[in-house]
C-alpha cells in the first residue's frame, strides 16, 4: 500500500506550521563552512520514526535549518512531516510522531544553500517522495549534483514538472522515466546520470537504500540495530539509537536493504580512485564519530601535533577557539609542551535568546557567543587554534578580544590550509572573492588580522595527520582538497556555466 499519509496534503505542497525557534547558528556564526545536510534511515525496527527523528538529532551539526521524515507503514502506506527549524523542537512531540507510524523510515536535516539562508523554502526540505509506476520512493540526499542544472533543463523540456529547486528533486524525475523494472535498478540508472558528491538514503515500502558516489566524497554508514539495520551520515548517529557500527559504505556502492534479504550490495559505476572530503576530519565531522577507521577527535588532535612541528613558536599558552578548534589545540599543545587553557569560553545557549535579533545585538557579533577568560589571558602570549579561515571577520574579532583582555601576543595556528576555493559538493562556501585566501597571502592575512604570526597547516602536513605518511600524492590525491587546492575531482559543471573560472596552469 503505497498511499500518501502524514501531516502535508502532498510531499512538496502543504506549509505545516513553523517551529517556534528557529535555530541559532546563522545571526552570529557566518565566519565557518557549513556542512549543508545530514541523512538517516532504518529498516525493521518498532517505531523507525523515533529511531530517525534521535539519528537525525545527533546529525543535527550538519544542518539546523530544516528537516523531514517518511516512514512507511504496512497498514496505512507512507507518510510524511517536514518542518523548518530543529529536530529537538519539531520530532519529538506525541502528535507529530503518531503520524509516522511503521517500520521504516528515511530522515534528512539541511543547512540551506547560500541564496535561501532563513528562508529555505519548505518545498525544498528533503525527503522528497515520488509515486512511481511500481509504488512510491522517498529520497533524501547529502551532496551536490554538479549537473543538476543540464538535467533540469533536459527533464523539463521532456515534460517533467519540478515542485523545488533542489537538485535532488532531479533524481527522482530520472527514476520516473527509467525503463528499469524495479525501483532499485531505476535508482541506479538514474544515479548512473548524476555527477558530483551524493550520499543517498531512499526507500520504498519494503526496502531501505543507501548509495554513495564514485569517488565517495560525503560519508554513509551502516549499523545493526537489534534485527534491523541503520544507514547514517556519520557514526555518531548510530550511537544514539544503541546501534552496532558495521562499516562505511563504499565510494561508489550501492546497497539494497529488506527483511528478506539482509544488506545486497550493487557496484553501478565505473570504479575510481576515492576522493573523500579531507575537510570531514578537519571539521564537518563530529569528532565522536569514526571516519576511516579512526576517531575524528584523534586526526584533530594529530592535525594539531603536526601543525606544531610545523609551526613552532614561543608562548606560555594554547587556546583553541571553540569548540571546533579544541582537538587540534590540545595536539599542538601536547606536541609542543606549552600548556592547554580554555582562554575563551563559548556560551552553549546564545542562539536560544536572541531568536530574532535585534541591529544592537547583531553589533555585538561574536562577544555573544564567546568570552574571554581574562584571569588567564592577562599578560600571557597566546596561541590560538582555529580549524579554518574562511572570511577571517570573525578571526579579527577573537583577536581583538583576547587583546583587549591584555594578552602580551596573539599567534594564530589554523588547522587546515588557507581555505581560497569554493567547495561544490554539498558545502556552503562563500563566492570564491570573499574568501579571505582567495584574494591575500599568508603575510597579508596576518596583517588584515592584526597578529603576531598566522599559520596554516600545509597540504602535506594535513593528509600526513590524516594517516597518509608519505603526504600528498600530487599525481592521484587520495582525497578531495579542492577548497584548498583547487583541485575539482569532477568538474563543477554548473557553476562553470555560470562562470565560475577554474583555476589556470598558472595559479
Ligand atoms: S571542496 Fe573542500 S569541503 Fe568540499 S568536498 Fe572537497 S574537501 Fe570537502
């Protein structure tokens, strides 16, 4: 039974009622690259709606500004609730989760792209939900097509009628036109289209699916819950729900999960070198999750111990900026034996008061959220670990701070290389002009923050903390750096189209 239930009239129509907060991290928190989106599912479990709504919950770093659910009940067919704001305000009352009964379902928070910040569209809000001529499909995806413009363009004029305008909506107009005979074998002929970054979940009313792209830039994983399974962006979310981790999906594989059959896996594409985003361990992770085998606090902190034979320098103290920072900083203090202090502390509950800020309290920017602990600073000369710089105007204003609370220096240790290239696989950055690298030197950089010294760590120094001994391999990197290099591993097609200008021989 495949008819429509839940809380919308249809998936991509309907407004159901807004949050009554919605989340805190944009006003005050535009200074970092944003993970754009999180996905969950979970095939035979009692109650798969509360089970996505706590993975999701736990996945909720990789986006604040929305989230959806479908479930797919036996009795009553699929069902469906999308909401604008956080999961914890949203999925967790009685009345919203009675109407996502059944078995299995699929979730997905996002962070909306550049152009829709604090108005992201509920029709944009993901999972999207298709009735196919074998029965309905829900997809939820974590990535960016890069040709999704081509494609749109191509379904339109063959008819198509797109209710968003995320590229993932693409994904499942293919599969409606696929010829193949089931919906699996449609999913793949339609991924088969598609180029980019895309970590799927998808499910019909009998099967949950999982897939990664090629080069497996976004991360999936899998785990056993009880007798069911759990597909999830990260580890963390397994964790929540008392799920066992069972591995990464790999780049470029497929997976078919029922009741019947347990975990099949399919291999779509054309098999390629991977080409993870090195950028998940330096930040988009969180760092109580598993990436290659290893905990992402542990890389952080090594990205700091090599950051610290890298870039030595004398101070009686190390601070992290919070709380991103706080692994590398505790590495390069061990490294370098200069003692760890939380010389800035973060308050926790900041988004929560100013919902709607007023131009006084926007003034006041980032003091809101961190404060310096003076008693420590006074005198001292201090380092300062960051994970990145990306527009540098927050950087500028910790480094006022900790002076004005009477540090004798100010050292900035950053703990990626100088972010001067726009991420287009599912990361929300800048335009290339506003990055603070894009258009300075390390020197300049220094001198528009007004420290003592600024360094990075370099490209080598960071795949070396990411367990790649020899560095990076110059002729095949072993991941994506693009946003530091510039480097695409697929071409942006669309943003080329744009006229977006990739990097010359030159640069
Ligand atoms: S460009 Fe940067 S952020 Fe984007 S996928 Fe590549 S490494 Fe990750």
């Amino acid at each position: 039974m495949t008819g429509y239930q839940g809380d919308a009239p249809f998936p991509g129509f309907g407004v159901p009622p807004l949050s009554k907060t919605m989340p805190p991290a944009h006003p005050f928190d535009d200074d970092k690259l944003h993970e754009e989106c999180g996905i969950f599912g979970v095939i035979g479990v009692a109650d798969a709606a509360n089970f996505v709504a706590l993975g999701l919950h736990a996945l909720q770093h990789r986006g604040q500004e929305a989230g959806g659910i479908v479930t797919h009940d036996a009795e009553t067919g699929f069902a469906f609730a999308r909401r604008m704001g956080l999961v914890r305000d949203n999925f967790t009352s009685h009345e919203v989760m009675k109407t996502l009964p059944g078995t299995l379902g699929i979730g997905h928070v996002r962070y909306s792209t550049a152009g829709a910040k604090g108005q992201t569209a509920l029709r944009d809000v993901q999972p999207f939900f298709g009735e196919l001529a074998m029965g309905g499909v829900a997809v939820a995806h974590n990535g960016n097509i890069t040709n999704a413009l081509s494609l749109r363009r191509e379904l339109i004029d063959r008819g198509s009628i797109f209710q968003s305008s995320s590229d993932t909506e693409c994904i499942i107009h293919l599969m409606a036109r696929s010829m193949g005979r089931t919906i699996s074998d449609r999913l793949e002929e339609a991924l088969r289209k598609v180029d980019g970054a895309f970590s799927i979940v998808a499910m019909t009313n009998t099967r949950l699916m999982g897939c990664r792209d090629p080069l497996g830039v976004r991360p999936l994983v899998l785990g056993r819950v009880g007798e069911g399974w759990a597909l999830a962006s990260e580890t963390c979310a397994l964790d929540i729900i008392g799920a066992d981790f069972v591995r990464e999906i790999a780049p470029g594989e497929m997976v078919v999960i029922s009741a019947e059959n347990g975990v099949e896996s399919h291999y779509p594409f054309r098999p390629q070198k991977p080409r993870f985003c090195i950028f998940e361990h330096v930040y988009f992770s969180r760092p109580d999750s598993i990436l290659d085998g290893r905990s992402v606090y542990e890389t952080r902190e090594a990205i700091g111990r090599e950051l610290a034979k890298e870039a030595p320098v004398e101070a009686e103290l190390v601070c992290p900026v919070p709380d991103s920072g706080t692994p590398a900083a505790i590495g390069y203090s061990l490294q370098s034996g200069i003692p760890y202090a939380m010389g800035i502390i973060r308050n926790q509950y900041m988004g929560r008061t100013f919902i709607e800020p007023t131009e006084q309290i926007r003034n006041m920017g980032v003091r809101l959220k961190l404060n310096v602990n003076r008693a420590l600073i006074k005198g001292k000369r201090v380092i300062l670990v960051d994970d990145s710089v990306v527009r540098g105007t927050t950087s500028r204003k910790i480094k006022e701070m900790i002076l004005d609370a009477g540090a004798a220096e100010v050292h900035f240790r950053i703990a990626s290389p100088p972010t001067a290239w726009p991420c287009f696989y599912g990361v929300d950055t800048p335009q290339r002009e506003k990055l603070l690298a894009a258009t300075m030197s390390e020197d300049e950089m220094r001198e528009h923050l007004g420290v003592n010294s600024l360094r990075f760590i370099s490209l080598d120094g960071l795949y070396r903390a990411v367990g790649q001994a020899r560095g990076r391999d110059r002729a095949q990197p072993q991941y994506c750096d693009a946003c530091f290099s510039g480097d695409y591993p697929v071409a942006p097609a669309d943003m080329v189209e744009k006229g977006f200008q990739m990097k010359t021989a030159a640069e």
